[in-house]
C-alpha cells in the first residue's frame, strides 16, 4: 500500500472518529472524595445502556429498566406522603374509548386522582384528559391512560384497586422511564446513576430483571486473557 493510500485512509479514520460535540469526560475523583458505588458514566451503548466505571471495574446499566424503578419508587413514595402531584394539561385531551372504559373512569374518578389522573367523560365512548402526574409529563398521556383503565378493569372493584396499587402505579412507571434509543448526555447518565444509589431495590426493576451489572478488571482481563 502506498504512502498516499495509508494517509489517506488515516484521515477517514479520524473524520469518522472525531466527535460531533466537544468530548464530555468522567469527572476525576479527588483525593478526599471517594468514587460512587456504580461509578461515573464514560458512554451509552446502542440508545439502551449506560456504560459506567466504578473502583472495581465496569458498570453496565439497562437504563429503562433502572429509570423504571427509579419513577415506580418515586411514585410510590408520593402515594403514600402528601399524594401524587398532578399538573392540568395545556388543552385537555379528548380520547375513543369503549363504553367499559368510559364507564370504568366515571365510576373510579376519585381513585384516578389520587394517583395524579383526572378524567371527564364527554359521552358515551369519550373521555377527556385534563391533568396527569407531574413526573409523567413527558409520557405518552393517552397510551397512559388506556393503560390504567386497563389495569382498574382486571382488578374490578375499588377495594381490589387498592390492594393492587402497586401494579397500577408500575404500569405508570413504565410510561414515565427514558425509552430506548433515547440519546442521554453525559450529566444526564451521572445524574440516573446517582438517583440510582439513593433508591431502594434500584437493582431490580419492577419486573424483577437486573438493572445493572458489574463486571470486575480480572473478568475483563480474562477475556482478553492478560496474564496467562
């Protein structure tokens, strides 16, 4: 290969390589600040995980998973101290529903907005959107709702609700979570891993999968099989 071949193939390398934005790096630990449990984030793997390093090795976190549990506590929490908070939406949203669901919203309204939902019916098959919860914001509010009516005709009536809270508020939870592909900065990724370490069972997610791994220098090493 000539001289020009390799220069020329070296200067694609590095336009395909250099990054669209400055370079945001792991903050360095200083001598009297210990380094967090799940570490500080170096990158995001594919739009789905978080790519950590920590004193033993490497983290790596499923972040919807981790977001999901994250919300779901944070929720629970809120139920269970001064009540959801709910926001009213700019211009209520007006939904199709069968006349189940539109009963079901009419008949458990009061139980809707404890859990931060307030819904009009507007006829028979139609109900209105008028606040969510404030940590739900961003969610697809609809979809949301549908969800929840789902979830409040399985379990029948309001005593049955309430013993299945938890599932309710988990259905929600999934709604307010970072979906995949979602491209998340470096402070925001530092920031999950942070509420991460303050939240109980953050190691599971609601359905029970992990939400995190940690994989150890000397597991590294083995696969590259250093030292042998």
């Amino acid at each position: 290969m000539s001289r020009h071949q390799v220069e020329s193939q070296l200067s694609t390398f590095r336009d395909f390589a250099a990054p669209s934005a400055p370079r945001q790096l792991m903050p360095a630990a200083t001598d009297d600040e210990e380094i967090p449990p799940l570490g500080f984030a170096i990158a995001q793997l594919h739009g789905i995980y978080i790519l950590a390093q920590n004193e033993h090795g490497l983290v790596l976190v499923d972040m919807h998973a981790a977001h999901e549990r994250i919300t779901y506590e944070h929720m629970k929490t809120a139920m269970s101290d001064e009540g959801i908070r709910s926001q009213p939406l700019l211009v209520p949203v007006s939904v199709a529903v069968s006349e189940n669901e539109a009963d079901c919203a009419e008949e458990n309204r009061e139980a809707l907005e404890q859990l931060g939902l307030t819904l009009g019916r507007q006829g028979p098959e139609t109900i209105s959107i008028r606040q969510v919860p404030v940590i739900l914001k961003s969610a697809d509010v609809e979809q949301l709702v549908r969800d929840v009516l789902s979830d409040f005709l399985e379990h029948g009536a309001s005593d049955r609700i309430e013993a299945h809270r938890d599932e309710i508020l988990s259905t929600m939870a999934c709604h307010g979570s970072v979906r995949a592909n979602r491209q998340l900065t470096i402070p925001e990724m530092n920031a999950l891993l942070r509420d991460m370490e303050r939240t109980e069972r953050s190691g599971q997610c609601n359905h029970g999968r992990p939400t995190w791994v940690q994989m150890s220098l000397n597991e590294l090493d083995k696969l590259f099989m250093r030292g042998q």
